[in-house]
C-alpha cells in the first residue's frame, strides 16, 4: 500500500542519512518528489550532482541521461542509481552516435574541416542535455559543447564565436526556438535528412546554414498547439502562456514566453497573486505548481495531455527497493559511463557548466 511503501523509504532514507543524496527532477510525480532532496530542471540537476561528493550513492529520479550525467560529474567513487532503468527519454533515442557521426563525416566532407579567417571551425556540435553520453563525448572530442533548456541561447552564442555554424541535436525545436530568438532566420536552419546521403540532402542550404538541425523532438512537448493557447486566451482574457521550448516553433510564437521547468516554476513564483496561467509543459509538473500556488490559477495548455510516460516509470515502489538495497549493502540499477566515453562527455558538459547564462 502507499502508507507502507511511505514508511519503508522513510526508514531506508533515514538509516542511510548523509550517505544518499535523492534528487528530483520537476516532471516526476508528486509520490517520488516529496523524497527528493532536492528537486530541479536539468541544467540544477547537473549542477547538484557535482554539489554533494560527500553523499556514497546519487539516486536519480528522472530518467536515464539524467543519471548518465550524474555518473559523468559526481566523483569515481559515488555511486549513482536510476529507481528503473526503463525510464529512458524517446527523444534522446532519435540521435544514435552512429547517425550523427556518418552526419558529422559527411558535413565535414562537404565543409572542410579548416578553420577560416577568424579562427572559425566550419561546423560546432552543440547536443542538447536530452542525448546519451555518447553524443556528449562526441562534442567533446569534436569542439562542441552540451545545452539544455535553460542556457540555449548562451550556449549557442558559445558555438557561433567558435564556428560559422551548428550541427544541433537531437530536439529541432528547442534549436529551431533558440536561433530564431537569437535572429538567425529560418531558411539557414536546414534539417539534416538521415534517410539520404549528403547528396539528398540540400548542400547549397548546408553551405549557407547557421544551424543545422536533427530530426528529434518531444512526445510530450509536440502535442501543444496554437488552437489551445487561442482557447486559454478566450477563457481567460488576462492569461499568462508560458511554454517549453521543446514546444514546436507556432506554439512558442503563440505564447507570451518560453522557458526551461525552472523558468517556468520562477515566473509563476514572482508573480503578483491572482495570476493566471496556461503553461505548455508535462502535466505532474502543471499540477504540482497549481496546488503549491493555490492564489494563482494555473492550468495546463492540454488538460487530457499524458504525462511524460518514462519519467512516471519512476515509482515510489522502485525508490523503495533501490534504497533497501543500500541498507543492505546491494547496489542495484547502477548507471555507469565507461572512463574514455565520461572523460570526452565531460569536457563537453564542463564547457557548458562555464558558459554564463
Ligand atoms: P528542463 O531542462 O527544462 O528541466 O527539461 C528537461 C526535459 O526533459 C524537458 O522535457
Ligand atoms: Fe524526454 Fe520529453 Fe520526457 Fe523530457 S518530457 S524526458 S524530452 S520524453
């Protein structure tokens, strides 16, 4: 029942103390984040697995590149744990290092690889947080860098001062939303055609790109659409949209903002009491602020929107045997990164944690 799976991570939690460190992010639902240390959006995630080196076991409630940067940042001797290794995310699934590697060879084929006047490298990989650690050591090992939702634009400015462009995957929304925001028109934002070789793809448009974009994008964020933020607007005349940028881009245009889950947590916690908003992201998190501001009204864009179906594979019953296995000594569903695979993924991340926002 509940109240038992309750009482037994209560007791596991406080049998380990200091020696695990539980953390969160904002989609997980309210069952698994009440045990969470701490709670944030992925870039904070990142940051408080560096943030606790006196903690033996790091356990991640999120999903599985989550742990992967954990594992990648924490140190060699911290142990970090995903409750339920299914809890993968689909789009971190649609970039594979083999694709973006034959990409990668077939750009740099077409655009050299020398850098020009100003020191430029043709192309920079930029990778979005949401991949596995295989693509963040490719951009280590290649000049590029790791973004997530929350430092985007910074990143890509990051990118642009050390290369005449970008090969940004895997969410096109998120690079789509970002460079447009930043002025790079749309027609220099090619998409890179897996399905064909270089000679399917446009190379004129590749030549004149600013960022070349990946295929992938969100189950969750896809399903948003400009006819729901019309009906909050007709409902509700003062509404506030805010959005997740993996949103695609007539959705984040539509919105009055867009912004990463701590952004969105940020704005709806400074606003003045009686606000409404209809905000664009997964549901656990929407329902979640609604009851934490009770003076605000706030809804989700979507109300039938499913939530992020692998973060919801954390349940409290997989926290539960995680943590009793620490009490008993066991280690289950260890996330590790192989040394040489961390080492080029953490230069990438390290670039990233740098760059100011
Ligand atoms: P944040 O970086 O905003 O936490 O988003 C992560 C994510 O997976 C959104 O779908
Ligand atoms: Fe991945 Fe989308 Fe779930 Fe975020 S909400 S973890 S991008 S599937």
């Amino acid at each position: 029942s509940d109240d038992e799976l309750d009482r037994r991570i209560l007791t596991a939690k406080a049998t380990l103390g200091d020696s695990v460190v539980i953390l969160g992010h904002f989609y997980q639902r309210d069952e698994v984040v009440r045990y969470a240390d701490f709670v944030g959006d992925s870039y904070q995630l990142a940051r408080a697995a560096t943030e606790r080196p006196d903690a033996e076991a790091i356990v991640f409630c999120g999903v599985h590149f989550m742990a992967e940067t954990a594992d990648i940042l924490s140190t060699p001797a911290q142990r970090v744990i995903l409750p339920n290794l299914a809890a993968g995310c689909s789009m971190a699934d649609m970039a594979d290092i083999d694709s973006v590697s034959e990409c990668w060879d077939q750009l740099t084929a077409l655009l050299g690889s020398d850098p020009d006047a100003d020191g430029r490298l043709p192309v920079i990989p930029v990778t979005y947080m949401n991949s596995s650690a295989a693509l963040k050591a490719f951009c280590g090992d290649h000049g590029g860098i790791v973004c997530t939702s929350s430092n985007a634009a910074a990143v890509l400015r990051w990118a642009f001062e050390r290369g005449q462009r970008v090969l940004f995957f895997p969410d096109q929304h998120l690079g789509r939303n970002t460079a447009k925001a930043m002025g790079v028109p749309l027609e220099r934002m090619p998409m890179w055609n897996p399905r064909k070789n270089l000679g399917g793809n446009d190379e004129q448009a590749l030549q004149d790109s600013r960022v070349i974009l990946w295929h992938g994008f969100c189950s969750v964020h896809k399903r948003f659409s400009v006819a729901q933020i019309d009906k909050a607007r007709a409902d509700h005349p003062a509404v506030r949209v805010i959005v997740h940028p993996e949103c695609p881009m007539p959705v984040v245009d539509a919105a009055d903002e867009a912004g990463s889950t701590d952004y969105i947590r940020k704005a709806i916690d400074a606003a003045a009491p009686g606000s409404t908003f209809a905000i664009g992201t997964e549901i656990n998190m929407v329902n979640r602020l609604a009851a934490q501001y009770p003076q605000h009204t706030i809804f989700c864009l979507d109300p039938v929107i499913c939530p992020c179906s692998t973060m919801y594979r954390i349940h409290p019953g997989y926290l539960a045997w995680v943590l009793e296995g620490l009490v008993d000594g066991r280690v289950e569903n260890r996330i590790t990164v192989p040394d040489g695979v961390a080492d080029s993924a953490r230069v990438a991340l390290d670039r990233m944690l740098a760059v100011r926002p």
